[in-house]
C-alpha cells in the first residue's frame, strides 16, 4: 500500500511541476505589446497618474545633476500627481514649494502615483 500512496503522491508533485512550468512558459511567450511602459534609464514626473500600468498626464523630465552629490532644491512647474525613477538613486519628493513637507524618497527602478501631488524636490545621489 505504501509503494501506491508514494507513487500517487509523486504523479501529484509531477503535475503540479509541469503545471507550473506551463505557465511560466505562457507568462515568457506573453505578447510585449500586453506590458505597461516602463520608462527605463529615465527619471520622470507626470501631471497624471499611474493607472492601469501606465503612467498618464503630461512628462516632466528629472535632469541629471551631474554630479554625486545632492541637488539644489527644484520647483516642478505645475503639480505632479506620478513618478517613475528609473535612473537616480534617489529622488527626494516634496508636497510644499522650497523642498518644504517631504512625501518620501523614491528609490531607483520604483514609481507610481503619489499621495500628494509634488511641488519641488531634489536629486539625493546620481548614478
């Protein structure tokens, strides 16, 4: 009876491997046109949100710095309601006009709608 339960027990784990392997091998063949846009080695503010997986609203670029150390506090021209960070350590966030009330720093290879729409902010570290 062992010998049975074992082998029933194996078929079971078989399945469930070549069932999980189906379907990362559905999620690598998945059409491109199907992902959201992902804004690689740029640094962006957006007057519109982050919805659907797709960053709307109007492009404010992140300049580079230039440098490894911290930016001079910057005012955004109009308020941003997304970032998308993909190309600085580091993009410090601010709520208020002067770098004023910081909402949070958003790391590299990170971004999405913020709580508050940003008003100013600064580069913290460049790659």
């Amino acid at each position: 009876m062992k010998a049975r339960s074992g082998t029933k027990r194996r078929a079971g784990v078989l399945g469930a491997v070549m069932t999980g392997a189906a379907v990362l091998l559905g999620a690598a063949t998945a059409s491109p046109a199907a992902a959201a846009e992902i804004p690689w080695g740029q640094a962006n503010f957006y007057t519109g949100y982050y919805t659907d997986g797709v960053f709307t609203g109007d492009v404010f670029p992140i300049p580079d710095t230039g440098t490894k150390t911290p930016s001079e506090c910057i005012e955004l021209p109009e308020p941003m309601h997304s970032i998308a960070n993909f190309k600085y350590a580091w993009v410090e966030v601010y709520s208020g006009e002067d770098c004023t009330h910081v909402e949070g720093r958003i790391t590299g290879l990170h971004g999405g709608t913020l709580p508050l729409p940003a008003l100013s902010y600064k580069v913290l570290v460049s790659y």
